[in-house]
C-alpha cells in the first residue's frame, strides 16, 4: 500500500504539486480517520483503521474500531472474531483486564452461532477453555478443528500443551510432532518437545532447541533451557556459551546472569561470579537468592564483610530464605570464635 502511494503522488505531481504537497503531509492515520469522519457508517474505514492500529502494536485502538465495527454490522463473523482475539490478546499482556477474556468468550461465541465451521474462532475457543483449565471444552473445541481441518497446526500445537499438561507425555510428543509436521516453523512446538526430553535428561533436547534457535535465533525460552540443560548436565563450557549469547540479546535478563555466576562457581571462577550476580542484582534488586550467592563468593574471596552485608540484604528481601539464615549464622560465629 506505501509502494502505491509513492508511485500515485509521482504520477499527480505533474499536474497537481499543491494538492500532493498536502495529501503527503497528511499521515497514514489522518487520512483513515478523515474519511471515518465523514463516513462514520462506512465499517470498511473502521477494518483499514483497526489494522492499521493493529500494525503498529496499538491494540486497544484497534479494539475500539472493531467493536464499533461490531455495532454497524452485528452480523459480520470476522468483525466478531477480531474482537474476540483483540480481548484476549490484550488480556494476556495485562492482568487487570479481568473481564476481557468473558467478553472475549461471548464474541466466539457470536461467531459460532452466525457460522459454525469459522477455523479460526474454533481455535480461539479452544485456547480460552485452555487458559481457563476446561480441559474437556478445549479438547473437544480443536478436535472439531482438526475434523474440518486437519492441517491447522495450532490446534495440534494447542493439544500437545494440553496433553503436557495432563502428564500424557506420549500424546504430547505426538501433536507437537503433528505441528511441526505440518509448519516446520512453529518454534514453540520444538520448544516444548525441547522440554519434554530435558525433563528426562534426554540430550534429543538439545536437538529441538537447536531446531528453534535456526527458526528464531532469539527466542528466549529455547536460549534459556539450553543453557540449562548443559548446566544441569555438568557441560560447562557450553553453558557458558549459551548463557552468554542469552544475556547479549537479552542484556536486562536477570536469571541469565545468575545462571551464568551459578557455572562460574562450579568452575572456581569465584571473582567473575562476582559480577555475574551483581548484573542480576542491577536488573532485578529483589533478586535475594542473587544476594545470596555473590555473599557465598565474597566469603569465599575472604571480603567477610560485603558477604554479611549479602546475606543480611537477602533475608531483609526474603526472612525465610533458609540459606541465607544458614549462612549469616555460620559467618557471625565464625568471627565470634576468631575473637575470642
């Protein structure tokens, strides 16, 4: 659509500078609204606002356009739908919305009474009843998906996080399969077949991860659990790698640099664990356990009093944090006994 508008304002700038001059000044936005204005039944200006709202990460003002869409023409399934989706996309960012996801629910359920077999909405459906714990809702929701369509890779995904759920890893495994089967590109698929054999200590997890990292090397949950497992599988050096590619592209991550200090210390690297867990600290200061382990190394380093101070940070954020008790107890009557 950009490419159309450049190539018509070259064409009019022969016989109407004056006009171009303006309609260029104009936004994107200014133009759909004017034409809002003077055709404020017209639900199409409303679909071409609401999109572009969309396009530019603005989800209530899209939300906006497609319920006043919804009040033009109630009859529409796709303006149903879109509100629908608006709601609970916009209810997963925050919290407070309480009531989005029941107003999410009644406009599936509009859509579904005005057409039956909409794929989409049946989906939507099925990942709300999921969300909500109504499992047997959600199931038979994305079978009749599957029924119509068998090829819709999210709701074999959708089934894969419901059987995961449930422990059925063997079912699990299958959908999650089915996904990726049917769109080599859905990275979460791999992502949760990744967790499933990391749970068994199972390195065809590294396997999965990869396969994410080569879809979307920045996808955080695939970095994260690879550095894990080669944490939790005692390979060091790849964990450090891992984490360390984590935190570059994600540099405010805080249990990245934490993990990445827990490897430090099992390699003796007490002094750069040190600063490990100091950025943790800097992007999330109610980290205690963080506190807590760049105490243990200043101990370790022989800096008695930048550990007490540690572990008197971490129990004032946690006062039930046991290994810091443990700890700060320890340290006080060992200076005790020095002393004496």
């Amino acid at each position: 659509m950009r490419l159309f508008f450049i190539i018509t304002a070259l064409l009019f700038s022969c016989t109407q500078p004056k006009q171009v001059n303006v309609e260029k000044a104009k936004s994107e936005l200014a133009l759909l609204s004017e034409s809002i204005s003077k055709s404020p039944q017209n639900t199409d200006y409303l679909e071409k606002r609401a999109i572009y709202f969309l396009n530019n990460d603005n989800l209530e003002s899209a939300l906006m356009d497609y319920k006043q869409c919804v009040n033009l023409n109630s009859a529409n399934s796709n303006y149903h739908y879109q509100t629908a989706f608006l709601y609970y996309e916009i209810a997963k960012m925050d919290r407070t919305k309480q009531s989005y996801p029941e107003q999410a629910k009644f406009h599936l359920k509009e859509v579904l009474n005005i057409q039956t077999d909409f794929i989409p909405a049946l989906v939507l459906k099925g990942e709300l009843h999921l969300a909500f714990g109504e499992v047997k809702e959600a199931i038979a929701s994305l079978n009749k998906v599957i029924e119509l369509e068998y090829n819709t890779a999210k709701a074999h995904l959708l089934k894969g996080y419901i059987y995961a759920s449930l422990q059925e890893e063997d079912k699990a495994i299958q959908f999650f399969h089915n996904a990726v089967d049917i769109d080599p590109l859905q990275e979460d698929a791999y992502v949760q077949l990744g967790l499933i054999y990391q749970k068994k200590e199972d390195t065809t997890a590294v396997l999965y991860y990869k396969n994410t990292l080569k879809i979307n090397p920045n996808n955080k949950l695939a970095l994260y659990n690879l550095g894990k497992f080669y944490q939790d599988t005692e390979n060091w050096n790849e964990a450090i790698k891992s984490y360390t590619n984590l935190v570059q592209i994600y540099p405010t991550f805080s249990d990245g640099y934490y993990n990445l200090g827990f490897v430090h210390i099992k390699l003796g690297l007490y002094d750069v664990a040190v600063n490990d867990f100091a950025n943790a600290i800097s992007f999330n200061l109610d980290f205690h356990e963080a506190y807590y382990s760049r105490g243990h190394c200043y101990e370790t380093l022989g800096d008695v009093y930048r550990a007490e101070l540690d572990y008197r940070k971490a129990l004032s954020i946690n006062p039930n944090y046991q290994n810091a008790k443990d700890a700060l107890n320890a340290l006080l009557l060992r200076n005790q006994q020095i002393k004496q």
